[in-house]
C-alpha cells in the first residue's frame, strides 16, 4: 500500500490558521433564479434556494479590486479574474464567542444517500446508501458512457421522505464519508437542515424625478433568510431555537490565502436588491480529511468523489472517464447525480447575456477506481477541498469543490 499523507493544512505567515470570508446576510439574501424581472405591476422576483459560486466570487473579487478611495480599479480586473475561491459552503454561526466564528458547516445532501420514511419511528428517516451495483445473468443496460447502474443493496418499498434535510450536519456528513451504512435509521433533525426559509417582500416602484410612488406599480421579491429555527418537539413546546447561518468561502492567488489590499470586511451590498451583508475574515480553515479516510481509501483503491458546490463539465453531467488529478489518473466507475441546475445571467463586460450551461449540483457523487500501483495518495491530495470542474476559469470560479469518501462494492 502507499503511503497516504493528509494535504497540508493551509497556513498564513503569521503561523495562524487560513483565512476565511464569512458573509452574514443582514437582509434576506436575493439571487434571483434568471426569470424576467422589472419593477412592472405585478412583477416577482424568485431567489434560488442557494447562491451560485459565480455570485458570491463576484462579491469577492469586487472587494479585492477596490482602491484607496473604494472605487474599483477597472485597470485590475485581468489580475482580479485570476483569483480563486472555494466555496461558498453554509456554515452555523457560533453565537457563543464574542468574534465571529464558525460553529459547524453544513453540506449538500449527498446523492448516495436515499431518505426513506421511516414506518417505525415518527420525525426519522432511514437512510440507503446508493452503490454501484453488478447487474445479474446477462442482463444489459443502455446506461451512458459504460457506467455502471447505482442503487440501494436490496429493494425497499418505503416511501422517499418528503422531509429529508437538504443540507447535512458537518458531523453526519463527514460519517457518511468515512463509513456509510446500507441501511440505518436515524432522527431527522440529527441528519441535518431543510431549505433555508424564504421572506417576501412587497414593494413600490419610486419615479426618480419625483422620488414618489408610481401608481399601481407594486412587485414583490422572496429572499433566502440565513436563520435556522430547531422544529419538532422543541417547536411544540415553544422553546425552539433560532441558529445564524452564514456563507463561507476562501480567498486564494497561487494556492496561497488573498487579502484585498483595500477592503478588511464591514456593511456591503450583495447579489439582488443590492442588500446588505456583514463581511467579515475569520482565522478558520476549510475542513482537514477524517482522520485514516487517506489511508483507508488508498488500501482499496475506491473512493466517492462529493461535489459541494455544482460542478461544470464538458461533458455535462459527469468529469473525464479517464480523471487526471495532480498527475495520476482515476477512473470513473459510476455516478449519482440528481437533476441538472442551469447556469446563465448577463455578462456586463461584453454587455450581453452569458451562455447557458448545465451544471452536476451539490450533492453530486462519483465513484472512482485506480490501478494497482497507482500514486492514489497524490490524486486524493489534489481533490480534497479543491475545485475539480473541467475549465481552469471555472475552477477559479469556485465550481465543483469536492470531498472525498470511502467506497466498498459489497
């Protein structure tokens, strides 16, 4: 077996832990989801059930372009488009400390995790873990590609839970890495988050040279609230508790941690509406592998590959068969990758709108298999918590941040 090493941790000069960007919605965060909007009688503007990497990479490299003066530096903005992020991920803000600091994160619910109702347990779901499986006799597929067909270890006639959290606690998900159950039953609110709450907002078109209200000219928007409220007993006895949610995401030039010269963080607009935002830096890093996860997927020479932010590839829906990561290759074995998202917008620059592509979402999987005698620990190094999407301008962008799991065929 070769030796597996955890990456390195990524630290600043000063000897602390890696810099973060913690952005804390004020308002409710608008990101609208592409429809036709104006301020027409009528109008209502969708926000997406979460921000895209492309929203808050702008945010970010808007801040970093800033000057002395907080004007952007147009003449900066080739250098600007070389810096990378990897995010944005959820997080729980911790409302314990005194400075702002991450409590948990939370992730996409992974693909490979089918949430059943429970018939035992009321507020549970069961939990099938989605495998490739090896079709029986002479039986054929017509499946893409030469993958293999993913499913559960054997047919359950349980219903798909209508209340399965879409994102993950930070602790159940990296369990769900290290060793998934075929078959387990679990309280909901352990397992993780619903959607994140919707607030709707009515307006009034304002005529400019007036600064009065047009007649008629009401619209609406829904924001996504970053607030968390527990349910279930604690909701009926009127002790729940209401959690702070934030975005989070690294700022990175060459590998190494980027501060924008002009901006330490503070009250700035964000994404639609232009609503307010409280940016912060936080000494935290991104999550390190669990511990022996290297060494045990290096030993069967089998991983999962979880996207946690969408993930855009040339051939849609899935990466390379043959997947070159920091110069070794993987071969793609298998996929579970829910409906396809769509990404567009206008593209000021050029001043016209941006193509329309079809993105992996979060919570995509993939199962990948080496040769013996591969280098699986350099591949595993250049994976974890890195941007794995096809395009390098896409990579920079924050698209297809990935984690690593343990994968068994039995």
């Amino acid at each position: 077996m070769h030796r597996c090493l955890l990456p390195t941790a990524y630290f600043t000069e000063d000897g602390d832990h890696m810099t973060l960007w913690m952005i804390e919605p004020r308002d409710p965060l608008l990101v609208r989801d592409g429809r036709p909007f104006d301020a027409s009688p009528g109008s209502r503007a969708q926000s997406l059930p979460f921000p895209l990497p492309s929203t808050l990479v702008g945010g970010l490299r808007h801040k970093a372009g800033l000057d002395a003066s907080g004007a952007f530096d147009h003449a900066r903005i080739a250098e600007i488009l070389t810096l990378q992020m990897r995010g944005p991920l959820l997080a729980e803000v911790d409302a314990e400390r005194s400075s702002a600091a991450i409590r948990q994160l939370l992730f996409a619910a992974p693909a490979d995790a089918l949430a059943l109702e429970s018939s035992d347990q009321h507020d549970a779901l069961r939990l099938l873990q989605l495998a490739p499986r090896e079709l029986a006799g002479a039986a054929q597929t017509n499946q893409p590609d030469g993958l293999a067909l993913v499913g559960p270890q054997q047919r359950v006639a349980a219903k798909v839970s209508q209340a399965a959290p879409l994102f993950w606690h930070e602790a159940q998900f990296m369990a769900w890495l290290v060793a998934p159950q075929a078959d387990q039953t679990l309280p909901g609110n352990t397992v993780g988050i619903g959607a994140l709450l919707r607030d709707t907002r009515t307006h009034v078109s304002v005529q400019a040279a007036t600064q009065t209200a047009r007649e008629g000219a009401l619209f609406q928007t829904r924001g996504l609230e970053f607030t968390w409220r527990d349910g279930g007993a604690q909701q009926q006895t009127g002790s729940f508790t209401t959690r702070r949610l934030a975005l989070v995401a690294a700022l990175e030039h060459d590998g190494l941690p980027y501060a924008p010269p002009h901006f330490t963080g503070g009250l700035m607009p964000l994404a639609g509406e232009r609503r307010l935002m409280h940016w912060m830096t936080i000494a935290q890093h991104l999550p390190d592998p669990p511990t022996d996860l290297f060494a045990t997927i290096c030993a069967t020479r089998r991983a999962r590959v979880v996207l946690l932010t969408p993930g855009i590839f040339t051939a849609g829906y899935r990466p390379p068969l043959a997947w070159e990561r920091g110069g070794v290759i993987a071969h793609l074995h298998a996929a579970a990758v829910p409906r396809a998202q769509v990404i567009s917008g206008w593209d000021l620059a050029r001043g016209k709108p941006k193509p329309t592509r079809r993105m992996a979402p979060a919570g995509s999987v993939y199962f990948v298999t080496w040769p013996e005698g591969a280098e699986v620990a350099a591949w595993l190094a250049a994976t974890w918590m890195q941007n794995v999407s096809d395009s390098e301008q896409d990579q920079r962008d924050g698209f297809g941040l990935a984690a690593l799991g343990v994968w068994s065929p039995h």
